[in-house]
C-alpha cells in the first residue's frame, strides 16, 4: 500500500490503526466488547490448529 493511499483511506471510527514493517494494517477495536470478541477468536484459531482460517 503506497503512502498516498493511506493517507486517503478513512478507516472506520473505533478502531485504533497500525502499519506493520511488513506492510500489513492492523485495526483493533477500542471497546471491551468488541476486545474480547477479537481474544475469543483468537483463542479459537489457535485451538483449531495453525492452518485454520
């Protein structure tokens, strides 16, 4: 993703951004609710083994 698009993307209200080194966009949620829902299925990923999807 080049800078100019970034700079022109309206990422949606309640989530916090993050660039990675990589080049990969990280949204996480700001409420607990929405937190824990994220913690669940990543709880459940990881249960299901790492070719989950």
């Amino acid at each position: 993703m080049s800078v100019d698009a970034i700079v022109h993307t309206q990422f949606p209200e309640g989530y916090t951004v993050f660039f990675g080194v990589d080049g990969k966009v990280i949204m996480t949620p700001r409420s607990e609710e929405h937190s824990g829902t994220i913690r669940s299925l990543q709880i459940d990923t990881l249960a299901l083994g790492r070719h989950a999807k």
